[in-house]
C-alpha cells in the first residue's frame, strides 16, 4: 500500500467522481483507476459501487476513509517537521480566522510578511462553526475567534486577551460620549446586527432572552460592510470592541452586563503538532500592539 495510492483514493471519496479527482490529481483517469484497483486487490473487496452515472463509496470504502485521512495526515506531520529545520525559509501557515477577530490579526499579518517573506499565508475568513469544521478536518492550523460559549470537543482554546461585548456607534452618535449602556436603554435605538451565527451575534443573544422586542432593522454577515453604515447612519450595532481596532469614526460604549467578557483565543486540534511557523506567527500576534492593549485593559 502506498500514500499516493491513499491521496488517490480520498481524493475520489471527496468527488466521488474518477474524472474530476483525475483533473485535481494531475493524473490520467486510467493511471487514478489502476491506482483504486491495485489498492482494492491489496485490501480485497471494491472501495467504490461504481455505476455509468454515478460513484459512491462501499461498505470497505466507508470503513478506511478515516483511517486513510489519519495516515496521509500523520504522512505530512512528518514532512512539517522536516521542513522546520529550514529555518523558516519556506512553508505554509494556513489561518482560519472569524470576522470579529481580524482586525486584532491585521499588524501581525504586516510584520510577519516582512520578516518571512517566503512563508505562504493562507487566511481563511468565515463564522466560527465553517472554521471550526476546517480545523477539525486539517484545512487550518489554528483558528483565532472568541471563546465559544461551551468547550468544543478535541479543540484546545488557548487564552490571547480578554474583550467585552460593546454597542457600536459612529463618532458623532448622542451614545459616542457614554461610557456604559444598559440593554434596557439599547432597546431605544434602532439597531444593524451581525447575522445570527456570527460571534457577537450569538454573544448578544446569550444576554438578551427575546431579541425580537429589540428594534432591530438590519443584519448583515459582513463586518465591514455594518462599520461602513454605522458611520453614515444612527443605527447601533452590538459587536466585540476589538472588532473596532484601528477603525476610524466609529467609538464602542461597554453594555452594561453581568461578566460581560469574551476571551479572544487561539484554537487549535487536541495533541496536534504544532509547525515552528505557526509557533513564531502566534509568537508575534501576542506580543503585538493590537493584543497588548486588550490584555492591559484587564490588568
């Protein structure tokens, strides 16, 4: 049994299609098929029911997909920590992070591009629970979001600074000049949410029992996009404070909870190895200007 004949086999169980995994694979579909059937014969019973319209994955396939994905993972652990030796010099730092979180991140990418020009970043931007499925499938490294509500299974949330939950207003808004604000007076204003799903979103709801009462009169899934109208408008929005990090025209006034805190965390796979590259990039991220202040604001 070889690895590629492995990296043949997943890559059909992905598309279940011989043609399509043959065109991602860069193989002939005759060189993909001889691969299947040496790695069948060597198993011996068919991975695939194969029909003239269709390919779906047998009782055998079902049974090794998972041992299959840990092989060839533990297969590229191998080659990650080879490649470390280079002294960064070369690799792949793959980041999922959520829409909150990035203006936190913005500095780090900046410095480590300079400092590591031949390291590849790959920053992938979704709600927490896409990136969450990425990093239990190896499509990240690490994720940097706030602290889910409960512990995730076989995820490890590492601690990088505390936030609190804030009401969002532009700059000349009658709230800019606050300092706190209880949900009680929120519920005056009208207000443009992140959608649901989204971290500050679900944060909000955790605190508010019925949103519905709230005048609520936009969502949007875009964080930039919501900040761009704040400051054109007197709409109030509930997001994390560091979601307005280096934002101009924009001020967060506290809302006024019990334990308003959302601790901003670096997830990562329960006893995953962790490459040097990723160990320098969280290394600069927490000694960065952006986490530095947060962690100050608790001290």
């Amino acid at each position: 049994m070889e690895l590629r004949q492995l990296k043949y086999f997943l890559k059909v169980a992905e598309t279940l299609s011989f043609s399509e995994a043959a065109r991602l694979l860069y193989v002939t579909q005759s060189t993909l098929s001889q691969q299947i059937k040496q790695l069948e014969n060597e198993l011996g019973g068919p991975l695939f029911v194969r029909s003239s319209h269709s390919v779906s994955l047998s009782e055998t396939g079902r049974e090794i997909l998972p041992l299959a994905k840990q092989t060839i993972a533990d297969a590229d652990m191998c080659v990650a920590r080879i490649a470390d030796i280079n002294n960064l010099r070369t690799g792949t730092l793959d980041i999922g992070v959520t829409y909150s979180f990035s203006p936190i991140l913005t500095e780090t990418l900046i410095e480590f591009r300079k400092l590591y020009p031949d390291i590849k970043l790959n920053i992938y931007y979704k709600p927490m629970a896409e990136l969450m499925e990425m990093l239990k499938g190896r499509s990240v490294d690490f994720v940097l979001a706030f602290k889910p509500g409960t512990p995730m299974e076989g995820i490890e949330s590492h601690i990088l600074f505390q936030n609190y939950l804030a009401a969002v207003v532009r700059s000349e808004h009658p709230l800019a000049s606050r300092s706190e604000i209880s949900i009680e007076e929120l519920g005056k204003y009208s207000l443009a949410l992140p959608t649901r799903g989204l971290q500050a979103r679900n944060a909000f709801e955790a605190v508010v029992a019925d949103t519905s009462k709230m005048n609520i009169k936009m969502e949007l899934n875009e964080v930039n996009i919501l900040l761009a109208i704040l400051r054109r408008t007197s709409l109030v929005s509930v997001l994390a404070e560091a979601t307005i990090h280096n934002e101009s025209g924009v001020k967060a006034i506290r809302l006024d909870i019990p334990d308003n805190e959302m601790a901003g965390c670096v997830h990562t796979l329960k006893g995953s190895y962790r490459k040097r590259v990723m160990q320098e990039f969280l290394r600069m991220l927490s000694d960065s200007p952006a986490v530095k202040e947060r962690r100050n604001l608790w001290i």
